[in-house]
C-alpha cells in the first residue's frame, strides 16, 4: 500500500503520534539544557582546579627544582597547561551554547 492510498485514520494516528513525541521532546529538553548548562560549567571549575594542582605542584617542589631535579616543573607545567586547555574548551562551549542558554534563561523567568 502506498502511503497516498492509507486511509485518512492511519495519517490522523501518526499525526498523534508525533504530536505526542514532540510534546516529550520538549519537556525533555528543558532538562537536556540544564545538564548542558552544568556540564559547560564544570569545565571551568576543573581547569581552576588543575592549575591550582599544578602550581601547588611547583611551590611545594621548589627545593627538588634547585637541585636541577626538573620532573615536579614538567608535572606542574602539564597540570597547568590542561587546566588551560579546560578553560579554554569552557570559553569555546559557553559562547557556542550562549544562544541556547540564553532562551532556556528567558523561559524560565517567563
């Protein structure tokens, strides 16, 4: 059977149908933008965390870097620079999703 010659029943069901699944997405997607929102969030949080590590790593090592052992600057300069690079992935991500946070903020004060 074509879908031309379905009875008009089958279309008005699979209108429903799809009425009921966009109705859900939407719902769905008001917890979709949170978790997203938080998610970006954490990026920022975890890259201050990592350079903190990091020159935590350096100061408390400061004696062991004198003594031209350079391991403790190589680990506190890697913690450094990921914590950079989550910060910078945060930037990228919150101006990326701005837009969408931005509608999620006005429905949500509406």
């Amino acid at each position: 059977m074509e879908k031309s010659d379905q009875p008009p029943e089958s279309k008005d069901e699979k209108i429903s149908v799809l009425n009921s699944i966009f109705e859900n997405l939407i719902t769905d997607a008001s917890d979709l933008v949170k978790d997203l929102y938080w998610s970006v969030k954490t990026y920022i949080f975890f890259g201050l965390i990592t350079i903190l590590f990091g020159v935590q790593e350096i100061v408390y090592n400061i004696d062991v870097i004198q003594e031209r052992f350079y391991i403790p600057l190589i680990i506190g300069g890697i913690l450094m620079f990921s914590g950079a690079v989550q910060i910078l992935n945060y930037v990228r991500l919150r101006s990326k999703y701005s837009r969408l946070f931005k509608v999620q903020s006005e429905l949500k004060n509406a």
